[in-house]
C-alpha cells in the first residue's frame, strides 16, 4: 500500500514538473512566432517598396534599373524567408504539444546560443508509440547533449529530423550534431557516470538506456563519423 502510494506520488510530481515546463516552453514559442511575424511584416513592407521601385524603372523603360532592382533584392527574397530564425515554423506538423513545446524550447535555445539549426518534418507526427513523458526524457537527453556538444564546435550544427513512416507503423527520431572531438566510446558513453565534461555529469544517456530497456518496441542507433554525433531512434507501434 506504501509503495503504491509513493508511486502515485512521485508519478504526480513528475506530470505536473512537465505542465510547468511545457507552459515554460509554450510562452518561449509564442514570443519565437510573434518576433518572427513582426520579421515577415517587415520584408513585406520592404518589399512593396521595391515593387514600386520597379514598376517606376518599367513604366520608364529603364532596363539597368530593372536588373539592379533584380540582382540586389529580388534574387534573394526567397533567402530571406529560408533562414534559420524560420525552422521553427516546421513545428506546425507535430501535433503532440508537449514535444512541440519541448522542441521549439530547445531550438530557441539552440539559437540564442549561435548554433546553425535544421529541422526536416516530413507529415504530421501524432502519436510517439510509447509513454509520453517516457520520450520527453529520451528527446530532452537528445537535445541537451547535442547543444553542449555543438557549442564546443568551431561551426556548431544541430539537425533534427522527424520521419513518419504509416506503411510500417514507424516513427523516426533522428538527432545530429557536431562536436570537437574526434573520437568516442559508444559503449562508455551509456554507463552511468561516464562523460567528456567531466565528474558529476553521465546521467542522461544512462537514463536513456534504461528507457530501451523498459520499452522493447523502440532502437537506437548511436553513430560517430567526421566530428557528427547521430542518434536515430526506431519507434514501432505494438501490436
């Protein structure tokens, strides 16, 4: 009876540890959207101007004028909505709030910090095939060892991929960074205990581990090539 008690109480405290957190998360990404609705009011303001300024060099015949216009603004309009402020956008397709606030979080995050970020979400994701405050740990461990490990990098990258895969009841998580190092244990890396920064840390992977364990429909594969650290993790409904 004790113990069943405590359970219920420490799977309370968790569950309302992660509402803090993803209203924490949710506030970040709502300033994240407005700052860059204010970007995209901006270049369309700029934009109508150039148009202006273009449709005056045509009624003019002023072909030179056209193709300074061109060259200097136009050609690189598209750029100017391909940054990557923009990349959180593609959090519109994960329906699942507590990972979209969790990502957007750590992607703000990740900028502020001056690292390049990419993020490819091929269809919705809506499901995560295993308990969800089970995969916010996983992808939380994830995100906050590829920023650490990024941030030491000359030209820090942190990708982020989410696959769907209905055919096969799959999802796909695929976390990429580079790091300075040049090389690394993947057996060590999961002891607990074990890390490059130093005593005190290691804890995070050895947690994830445990996860695998608990979970036998999700795998990971742990990659190290050329100063890139991937983890992919294989999530398959069960049956």
């Amino acid at each position: 009876m004790y113990l069943s008690l405590k359970i219920q109480l420490i799977q309370h405290t968790q569950i309302e540890s992660l509402r803090e957190e993803q209203l924490k998360q949710l506030s970040q990404y709502t300033n994240q959207i407005e700052g860059l609705y204010n970007d995209i009011r901006g270049i369309r303001h700029d934009h109508i101007n150039v148009i202006k300024t273009l449709q005056n060099s045509i009624e003019e015949r002023n072909l030179k004028g056209i193709e300074e216009t061109f060259n200097s603004v136009i050609k690189n309009f598209g750029a100017s909505l391909q940054g990557e402020k923009f990349a959180i956008t593609y959090l519109d397709k994960v329906k699942i709030s507590a990972v979209k606030s969790l990502l957007a979080s750590k992607l703000i995050q990740a900028q502020t910090a001056g690292i390049q970020i990419n993020v490819e979400i091929d269809q919705p994701v809506t499901t995560c095939y295993i308990n969800l405050l089970d995969y916010i740990r996983i992808l939380s461990v994830f995100l906050d060892n590829a920023i650490d490990a990024s941030k030491q990098a000359a030209n820090p990258i942190l990708s982020i991929a989410l696959i769907v895969d209905k055919p096969n009841h799959e999802e796909i998580l695929v976390v990429k960074n580079n790091c300075k190092e040049t090389t690394i244990d993947k057996r060590k890396i999961f002891e607990l205990g074990y890390s490059s920064k130093g005593k005190g840390r290691g804890i995070g992977l050895a947690t994830v581990k445990g996860l695998l364990i608990k979970h036998p429909n999700i795998n990971l594969e742990t990659e190290f090539k050329n100063h890139f650290f991937t983890q992919t993790l294989v999530l398959q409904e069960e049956p």
